[in-house]
C-alpha cells in the first residue's frame, strides 16, 4: 500500500521521495523526469504531483519486477543499452568549448566570400621523413622570396605552382567561403587582408602559398529555375543562331505574359528539371559555372528572371524562386551538424584527447619512442616493417589513468587494422599509429568515466536502461500474452460482451460492375429488390449466367461512417452510378440495422486493446501485493509552486 506523508525518511540535500521495494527514489530524480513532462511556463500543482506519483509508481514497480527476472542480464538487453549508451555518451566525448570557438569561427567566416589564388609545392608521398619536409618547406619559402620580391604571383604560379588545375589561370581558385575548403588553408586566407601572402601551409597537398585577391558579402544561397536552350562548342553556326533564336523567342514569350511554366515546358531542353518548372537544387558559390551563378545572385526579387545569356553548355534564362535567409539559431545548429561530419572535427576531438590526457596524467616513454623514430629514420625508405617492432623490448610505453600499456599492445592494435594479411611497412608510426592507439585508449577511459563525471548522463542512462527493461516485462505480461492468450482474450470478451456493441446502423448492398452502362441497366432491375418483390440474389442470378459480370456485396455502416449513405437515409431507395478509385458501383438501401452484439472478429482490435489494459492492471495488483510502497508527500509537494 502506498503510505501517507507521516513516513519518516531521512532529512538530506536530496530527500527521498518515494521508496518502491527496496529501491529509494530521490527528490532529484523523481523531479528530472517529471519536469520532462510538464510545461515549461505553467505552475506545479499538488494534484498534478499526485497524479504523476502514482504513474511514477507503476513505472518502479515494472522495473522491480524486470530485475526479479533477470531482463538486464540478458546478451539481447546488454546488446540494446550498449548501443544507446554509446550514442547518448557522444555529446560528453568532445570538447565543447574548442566546438563553440569554431562554430563561432565558421559562422564569422561564412559572412563573406574571398576570391583566392595560391601556389602549390606538392608533398612527395605520404611517407616524408622530417627532412624531406624541411626540403619541401624550403622550396616554399624560396617561391614566397620570389614573390615579395616583386615577381607576379600569376608569373610565378604558372611557372612554379604544382597544382595542375589552377597554374594555367595564374594560379586563381576562384571564389570561396567557410567550409569549402581544408581548414589549415582556409585559416591562412581568412587571415590575410586583401593582397596579403601567406606563409606556407601544410596540408594533405603539400604548402601552399595563399594569396587573397579579392573578398565581398557572402553570397550565401539561393534556389533558382532556368530555361535552358543547348548550344555546345562543336556545334556550327547555323546551329547556335538558332539556339540563340530559340532562347530570345522564350524571353520575348515571358515578357509578352506567358507563364513561367509554360514556356519551361515549350522551351527548356533540360529534361531533368522541366517536370519541376526549370527549378534545379539550392546551390551556393562554386556550384554552378560562373557565369550562371553571377546571373542568379544578381536577381533581386523572388519571382525575377535575367535576360538570356550564354554559358559553356548552352543559352539560359534564370528566375529566382528564393534565397536562403535562415535565423541565427538556426543556422548554428544546422552549421553544428556540418561542422560535426566536416575533417576539420578532427580539431575538437584531439582538444578532447589533450585534455583527457591531462586529467588522467599521462605520461610517456620518451627514450622508446626516440627508438622506434631512429628505426623509422634509418630505414632506406623512412618507413619501419611490423616484424622490427618485435626487435623493441616488450616495455611500458605509456601510462595513462593509472594503467601501463607495452609496445606489445601497440603492435597488437596495428595487426588489428591492416588492410591485407602478411608483412607490412609503415611511414611515420607515431602519427598514423601510435597516438590513435593512446587515442584510443584515452577515450574509451572517459568513456567508462561518464557516468562518475556527468549526473545528468548517468540519470539519463538509468533511464534509459529501466525504459527497455520494462518495455520487454510489457511485452511479455501484456503486448504479446494478449495476443498469443486466445484462449484468454476469448474468455475477456465474453465476460465484458456488453462493452462491444454495433451502433444504429444503415443496411445497405453495394452493386459492382465493369461500367455506368451495365449498373444502370442492373439498377432498373434493382428497383424490384427495393419494392420488395425481389431479393438481391434475383440480381445476380439474372446478370451472372455466363459469366461474373456484378458483385453484390452487403454493406453496413454506423451513422457517421460513409457521407454518401448517410446522405441516401434509411429508407429503402436505390443510389446513383458512380465511379470510386477501383470500380463502378452503386448503392441499394434495405433499410436500417438496430443496435446488437458484435462478435469477437468485428472487435477484435479494441478488445485486444482492452484486454491489454486489464492484462496490466492486474499485473499491477501483483506487483503492489509484492513490493511495499512508501510516498513521502511532504517531499514531493516542495515542487509544487
């Protein structure tokens, strides 16, 4: 029995609420997840707390009675709570005041567009020894001396840049904005004024030498439409003045007041978009070839479109359906996610991993790994095979949360994860290798650590994983049994027939043919079934000699359920042809249906429903009998304002 406020829990920062078998609940929690349930801006009433107390309640009970039976046992629960656990601990395993710094640093940077050239030394391979990038490094700088000593960059780029794609335009990228490009070389250019250089920056590439030739507001996004005529390079003379012919024709047809659509649908040959009026996917900067992005940002107003104009692939006409204009906080979140699945997330997480380490006193073997970089740097190629590692002694290597890890360990990681069977050689072990492995290691560390760190995760956690324990006591108690028990539910519904009962229903027959020409001549002969000298089979024995040309099927509706019955009443009279989605039918009306018992297929639904709900309640009644309950309302009702 539930007890009353007299109970005498003990007086701490976090009362005890309620005590369900031998299980305490505080105040703390017991108010988290009410709250999750009651509106932000509306006061709490003591009867709202004694309502959701008792909901409350037969949560706890369920979860009693789940641990009883072993349900957090199981390998399918464990495999289930894993996998939530994992993806509820996500937010906690990165750093987020390095996220908010560079979510603050892309949303600044997205407010304008620079216009960038650079010059390329490319990197050799990925396995460059610390010499062979001082030598590439080098070769950058001498290029920059070129530079400021007043050579062109487009000179210089045509003559020295290793970047295939942009050496031939004087090394011009074109225009670009946060996001678009690795994050090292977008730093350097947001980072420079107008006609600035940078000094060289490494990225996957190789250094780059940034130059920032021009910038502008951004021009964020937009979402357009366009006739499109093609007119390609190979084609002759004759051939392009009529693909001119035809887009000027389409523009003269606009502007003489034809609709947008209609001249997409007479004009366009862009097969793909004419079905959707021309409209293409929002594009920003570098989507689309120049001349047609410069075309679409300079439309002003929404429903706009440009005169014809010429692109590499053919003519155009633009017409601008929207531009992108999104709320501060919506665009935070939305540039969050981005952000989140964005290489340069890389950053957040080894700010997450620094830190980690920190907390959790790492410290290194420095002469071991000095080792291991001398085998590396000896090696003809800079690289070290697998097998050498065995030639290490087998010492600790690192320690980290008070745990050693040996060289061993490491090579037992790298065996993990090698793309093919066999002998291996490895470039630059300590970065592509060793410090995943410590990476590793310190995240799965503040992973089994979140619960002691963060109390809102473990609450969450409880809750979760009491969620799916009860979630398979219901399935089994009450969802499936209700089901399965046919023997059980037969006997429910018998004892409870009197709660499934049909309404007043119209009595009607609904007439099925191949066409209005057929019903009409069955519904003459009908017209002796509604007089009553005829029953409905003389229907089907008189147009279904040969061959099954009507249907007649018995239709019985509640008042309310068909407008189209309701609307021909409950006498008896014949309904007009008509054609639904699948047939040619008709109605004839008998008469009406007075109210009588359903049988256990008619309500099977909701009985089953009902069945369920009895199911539980005394399952409930069981679990009470079984486990003492205690409230402390005193407690409860401080939440209460």
């Amino acid at each position: 029995m539930i007890g009353s406020t007299a109970l005498l829990f003990a007086q701490t920062a976090d009362p005890v609420v309620m005590k369900v078998g031998k299980e305490e609940v505080p105040l703390s929690e017991f108010e988290a997840i009410f709250l999750k349930n009651h509106p932000k801006d509306q006061p709490v009433t003591k009867a709202e707390l004694d309502e959701y107390s008792a909901l409350f309640v037969n949560f706890k009970l369920k979860v009693q009675a789940a641990k009883l039976a072993g349900i957090d046992t199981t390998g399918a629960f464990r495999n289930e709570f894993n996998g939530y656990k994992k993806q509820l601990g996500q937010p906690y395993l990165k750093d987020k005041a390095t996220e908010d710094r560079m979510l603050d640093e892309v949303l600044e940077r997205v407010k304008t567009d620079l216009r960038v050239s650079h010059i390329l030394v490319k990197a050799k391979n990925d396995c460059m020894s610390p010499s062979d990038t001082a030598e590439l490094y080098k070769k950058a700088l001498d290029i920059r001396k070129r530079l400021l000593k007043g050579e062109a960059f487009e000179k210089v780029a045509t003559e020295a840049s290793e970047d295939s794609y942009s050496n031939k335009s004087g090394g011009d990228l074109g225009w670009f904005t946060g996001l678009m490009w690795s994050y090292p070389f977008e730093s350097a250019a947001y980072n420079l004024k107008k006609g600035g250089l940078s000094m060289p920056v490494r990225t996957n590439l190789g250094y780059h030498i940034v130059k920032v030739t021009d910038s502008r507001p951004a021009r964020g996004e937009v979402k357009a439409a366009h006739i499109f005529v093609a007119s390609a390079a190979t084609q002759n003379a004759e051939e392009k003045a009529k693909a001119d012919a035809k887009i000027k024709e389409a523009y003269a047809a606009l502007k003489a007041g034809m609709s947008w659509t209609d001249a997409v649908n007479k004009y366009s040959e862009d097969k793909t978009s004419i079905t959707a009026g021309g409209e293409l996917p929002t594009f920003g900067i570098n989507k689309m070839v120049q001349e047609f992005e410069d075309e679409a940002f300079a439309l002003k107003n929404e429903g706009d479109y440009s005169a014809p104009f010429a692109t590499k692939f053919g003519f155009h006409i633009v017409k601008l359906v929207s531009k992108t204009d999104k709320k501060p906080e919506t665009a935070r979140e939305e540039t969050r996610k981005v952000l989140q699945k964005n290489a340069r997330n890389k950053v957040i997480a080894e700010a997450f991993v620094q830190n980690t380490k920190k907390e959790l006193s790492y410290t290194e073997n420095t002469a071991l790994i000095g080792r291991i970089k001398a085998m590396e740097a000896a090696s003809k190629n800079k690289t070290i095979r697998l097998s050498a590692l065995d030639s290490v002694p087998d010492e600790v290597l690192f320690t980290l949360g008070g745990n050693s890890y040996k060289i061993s360990e490491v090579s037992a990681f790298i065996k993990s994860r090698m793309p093919r069977a066999g002998e291996i050689n490895y470039c630059n072990l300590e970065t592509k290798y060793l410090n995943p492995f410590i990476e590793t290691k310190a995240l799965e560390m503040a992973e089994n650590n979140l619960e002691n760190k963060y109390p809102d995760y473990k609450a969450l956690l409880k809750e979760y994983r009491e969620g799916i324990m009860i979630f398979d006591m219901m399935d089994k108690k009450v969802w499936s049994k209700s089901v399965e028990d046919t023997t059980g539910l037969k006997s429910y519904f018998n004892n409870n027939r009197g709660q499934y009962m049909w309404k007043k229903r119209i009595a009607a027959y609904r007439v099925i043919g191949p066409d209005s020409l057929t019903l009409e001549k069955v519904k003459k002969e009908a017209e002796k079934v509604v007089s009553g000298k005829k029953t409905v089979t003389y229907l089907t024995d008189k147009f279904n000699k040969k061959e099954t040309v009507i249907v007649v099927n018995e239709d019985l509706k509640e008042f309310g359920e068909s407008a189209e019955l309701d609307a021909l009443g409950t006498t008896p009279k014949l309904g007009n042809v008509s054609k639904s989605k699948e047939n040619w039918y008709f109605y004839i009306v008998s008469g009406v249906r007075e109210p009588e018992q359903k049988d256990l297929k008619s309500a099977k639904g909701i009985a089953i429903s009902d069945y369920q709900n009895y199911l539980e309640q005394e399952w409930l009644k069981e679990l009470k009998a079984s486990y003492p309950v205690s409230v402390n309302k005193d407690v409860m009702y401080k939440l209460a304002k």
